[in-house]
C-alpha cells in the first residue's frame, strides 16, 4: 500500500497532504516545523511512503531527517502559481506530483556525503561576493569624484591614505570607513580560502580533479563540493547543461517536401542557436570558464587543448566561442576520469576533428 505526502513547510509550521495511490485525499494536517513531531507523523502513517517537499532554506535539513523514515524522498523546483494559492494546495499538488511522476526540476540534495567540505565552500562563496562588494563600493566613490588611473593599489592599507586625499574632505571619512569594509572583507575571505584548502586536503578525489588544466585547490574543491558524485550524470551533455555550458537551439518549420519524389525532409538551416543554457549552477560555469582562461593563459602551445583553441581561432571562431569550447572539454575530462577514478593525462583527449 503507497502512501504519497506532499510537505509545504514553513519556519513555524508544515502542511501534510497525504493522498492513496488512486488520487483519494486521505488526510491534511497542520503540524510545527519540528524533527521530532514531523517523524512521529510519518511513523503514523501505514504503508510505503513517498514524500515530495519544494526547494527551499529548510529543504536540506527536512531531506536529513527524514528520508530514514520513507521509501523515497525527493525535492523539487517550485512552480509559478497563477491564480489562487494556499499551503494546502501547495501540499496536494506535491502529493499528487510525486504519486503521478510529473514533469519537473527536481533538485539532488546529498545528505552527509562531503558535509565539511561542502560548509567550507560556502563561506568561500560568501566571502568572495561580499569582498567584490566592498572592493567595488570603495571605487565606486573613487571614480565618482574624477579619480581616475585606479589600479590594484587601492587596495592596499599603507597606500590607500595618499588616494583617499585626492577625495574632497566631505567624501574621505566615508571612503576611510569603506576601506576598512576592504579590509575586514580581504582578511574573512584569506581563513574561508584556507579553510577550504584544508578541507580539500582530506579528500583524495580533490586531489585527484586537481591534475586537470586549470584546475587548482580552490576549483577542484568546489567542483567536489557542488557535485559530490559524478554519476549524477549519464551523459557528458547532462553535465554541460548543468554547469551552463550547454548549447540552447531553437528550431520551427523544420519539415519540407522534396520536390522530386514527395517525401517529407528535414531542413536543417532552421535550427537557430539561442545561446547557452540559462537554467544553471553558477559557480560551475566560473570554474570552468576560468580553467579555460588559465589553460589558454599558460598552457604549453603542443597541449591539445591550446593546440585546439589555436585551429578554432585560425578557422575563424570567434576567440570567446574557442574558449567556451575549451571550458566544455575541460568539464568533460573532469567528468570523466571522476567517474573512472584515473587521472588526467592529455593524451587521452579525443581527435581535434572529433571534439569540434
């Protein structure tokens, strides 16, 4: 006997929609947002449970504590709402979703599985955003009273006074109060990017994925951090797709008769390309793109990779498409030897006819 629960949750409290394999409504009910009461709950509950809950700040932490008291559990992306919308209906549209297997986002959330070295990659996430920020606002002002010829020097404590006084002295205080942001910003961001380093040396696929170009402690740790397993994907395609690396097409009027016998053809000169993937994770598409950027900035010019960069910009792609190109064979080599616990060696790179 299936049991399918839809879980709207909250801070303070949690929806139930509990449906029959039919479609019946069986049972609603208000509950807190508490481990303990929503595990009695579902230990009340006869037969095989299949819960579906929507993304969201609680979602990992309700995915831990329950998934040992169900058979399947699963997240999903929520949908836009148009119209009338309750808690409850959010939870028997989740019932339902799961009980008939409906389309959807659903979102893969790991459990324990690299726990600290996954908390190390957010605060170096967080850091990072939040010294951009400082770093910006402080030349922002600069640059808003006709400082020009700005440089890295900014930035630095003991020659940070000598910019500021070319500021009106209205405007200093506020810039000296910025720089100190710099500051406080530059030193959370040094312990999260050591912090990360320390936890990336505890994992031996960390130093495994850090043989490939471009690829260095902090890219290599976040990769592991994001993925946690590469046989999330089946194909490399899935995983393009996935770091915002995957070409979006759109086609219309694809289908027209040959004129000599009749028959339907396909007209490939519609297909038009739309760019990349918008639907992606983020910091993936960083990590690649800035491994491609490096490998191209460094790289001996016989690598493979740089030797195909050089036949694309030669047969006139443009440089940027050329370094996309190189960004989606360094996540393929990085997909692949993760999931054939290998490490990278360059000359297991396909034909430079076959990867173009």
């Amino acid at each position: 006997m299936e049991r399918y629960i839809g879980i709207d949750a909250h801070s303070e409290s949690c929806t139930f929609a509990v449906m029959g394999p039919s479609g019946k409504r069986i049972r609603q009910q208000v509950v807190d947002t508490q481990a303990k009461v929503l595990i009695d709950l579902l230990k009340g509950i006869t037969g095989h449970k299949y819960v579906c809950i929507e993304e969201g700040q609680l979602a990992e932490w309700l995915v831990e504590a329950l998934t040992p008291h169900v058979k399947e559990l699963v997240v999903v992306q929520p949908k836009e709402h148009r119209g009338r919308k309750s808690d409850a209906d959010d939870a028997w549209a989740l019932a339902e979703q799961i009980r008939v297997r409906a389309q959807g986002t659903y979102v893969f959330k790991p459990t324990t599985q690299y726990r600290s070295l996954r908390e190390a990659a957010r605060a170096y996430g967080v850091a990072t955003k939040e010294q951009t920020r400082a770093k910006n606002r402080f030349r922002s002002l600069l640059r808003s009273r006709g400082v020009t010829k700005l440089d890295g020097s900014i930035y630095d404590p003991s020659i940070r006074p000598k910019w500021i006084g070319k500021l009106p002295p209205a405007y200093r205080r506020r810039a000296e109060w910025l720089g100190h942001q710099c500051d406080a910003t530059t030193e959370a961001h040094e312990v999260a990017e050591s912090w990360l380093k320390e936890e990336a040396k505890k994992c031996p696929e960390v130093q495994r994925l850090k043989t490939v170009p471009g690829l260095g402690d902090v890219r290599a740790a976040q990769v592991v951090a994001i993925v946690v397993t590469p046989h999330r994907f089946r194909k490399t395609r899935q995983f393009w797709s996935y770091c915002g690396l995957g070409i979006v097409t759109r086609a219309s009027s694809e289908w027209k008769r040959n004129s000599s016998n009749g028959s339907w053809q396909h007209v490939q000169s519609n297909v038009q390309t739309r760019g990349l993937n918008l639907n992606r994770q983020p910091v993936l598409k960083a990590v690649f793109k800035g491994a491609a950027t490096i490998v191209l900035a460094r790289q001996n010019p016989l690598h493979p990779l740089r030797e195909h960069f050089d036949r694309l910009v030669a047969s006139g792609t443009s440089p940027h498409l050329a370094r996309l190109t190189i960004a989606r064979r360094i996540a393929s080599a990085t997909l692949v030897i993760w999931k054939k616990q290998e490490d990278y060696e360059p000359t297991k790179h396909r034909s430079l006819t076959e990867a173009a």
